[in-house]
C-alpha cells in the first residue's frame, strides 16, 4: 500500500482528498496535517510514501514545506495541490522536486488518474534497471498521463457545496433532509438534494430513511465522523 499524508488545512477539502484517495486501489491514507509545521513533525515521525500537499497553508507556503523535506533529506513523493495557476509556483514546485502537480478545482477522476499513474511509476521502478533511453522516457511518461478536463459536476458549485457540507458536519451527527438544508440556505429542495447526493457519492456523507408521519420515508444524510466504516480513518473539497 501506498501510504498517503494530506497536507490541508480546509477540513472538509482534506476530508474530501482522503475520500478520493482512500477509494483508488493501492492506497491508503495514513496522517492528515492542517500546516505545514505539523506535516514536518509527521514526515519525521513515521513512514509516508506520498504526500498530497497543499500550496497555501496558515504557517507557511507548500513550496516552503516542500523546500524543508528535502533540505532534511526526505525523498517522498509529493503532488502539489492548489488553485494558483501561476506558472512561478508551477516551476517552483517542480525545482523543489514535486512528482505531480493538480490544480483546484479537480474530479475523483482526476485524482485517480494521477494517482494510477504514479503506482505504474512506483512499480516501473521496482522491475528491474533502466537499461535504456526508452525505459527512462517510459518511466517518466507514467507520471505525464493526461487528466481529463477537471471541475465540479455540471450544476455543482464549490461555494454551495461547502455551505452544504458544513451545514451537515455542523449538526453534530444528527440527519438533515433536503428540505431542512434547504431551509437553512434559503435555497431549494432540489438544489440542496442534488448537492447532498454528490456528497453521498464522494463518501462524506451517510443516506438514510427517515421514517415517522404520514406518507414515505424521507432520505436523510448524515456527515460520516472519521474512523467509521468506509470513511478514512483521519479527517482529511466538500470536493475539490
């Protein structure tokens, strides 16, 4: 297995990054830190193969963060994760020697295909010598794997699913339906739904059925605490 730390200090976008990570084959995510002192004090205290690490950070710069890992002499794999599209913090990243680089707002999919890419590299890497140019350019071309075109789902966006997931988490462990996200928005009730499915696919969340009064079941969704069954076992953008 693959072990994973999540560098994020946004709670519900590190919670989504362990959810996306914890579901593709071969990894698991085994620490998550909220800054990037935390993460270096991790790093030093156990064994990580792969770090998702976030650019912006409370205490410092991911590239900062970076910039120490190697200055201490930890060669574990990073993958730099932000919103900046700057092409500065892009060579920056690569000189400090990040594996990969994602840009926010991004897709399981997308996750996936970084991910899958780095494992071929990971194995590549355990079959044997590189005895030619073509095996080094193979090597490198696993890591190069295009990410389709990523984002939120069409009709989804970032600043609703936050206010969606942190209604949610907010409840201290107690269902809501669509219609009492709804009210506490001021939005739909097929908004709100349509947003608490997404957070049901991705794993946050719990659906349920309520029952109670008159007519059917309402199906009612609850945030899934770390550490239960299916969840990640450390909180890690209400998806990227």
């Amino acid at each position: 297995m693959i072990r994973t730390l999540i560098v994020e200090d946004d709670p519900i976008a590190a919670a989504a990054h362990a959810s996306y990570v914890g579901r593709v084959h071969g990894f698991e995510v085994t620490g998550s830190a909220g800054s990037g002192a935390e993460a270096l004090r991790m790093l030093s205290a156990r064994a990580v193969d792969l770090v998702l690490l976030d650019v912006h950070l409370p205490d410092t710069s991911g590239l900062e963060v970076l910039r120490r890992m190697r200055a201490a002499g930890h060669t574990t794999d990073v993958i730099m994760v932000t919103r900046a599209r700057d092409l500065a913090v892009v060579q920056a990243a690569i000189s400090f020697g990040a594996t990969q680089y994602l840009v926010k707002p991004f897709t399981f999919s997308a996750v996936r295909t970084k991910l899958e890419g780095y494992l071929g590299y990971r194995s590549r890497l355990g079959s044997g010598p590189m005895v030619a140019q073509e095996d080094v350019d193979d090597l490198f071309r696993t890591l190069r794997a295009p990410v389709e075109a990523g984002g939120l789902p069409k009709g989804v966006s970032r600043e609703s699913l936050d206010a969606v997931a942190r209604t949610l988490a907010g409840a201290g462990g107690t269902g809501l339906t669509a219609a009492e996200v709804a009210a506490t928005l001021g939005t739909s009730r097929v908004t709100a739904r349509r947003y608490l499915e997404y957070l049901a696919e991705t794993g946050l969340v719990e659906r349920h059925s309520r029952y109670g009064g008159t007519g059917r079941p309402q199906a009612e969704y609850r945030w899934r605490p770390a550490g239960t069954p299916g969840t990640p076992a450390v909180p890690g953008e209400a998806a990227p």
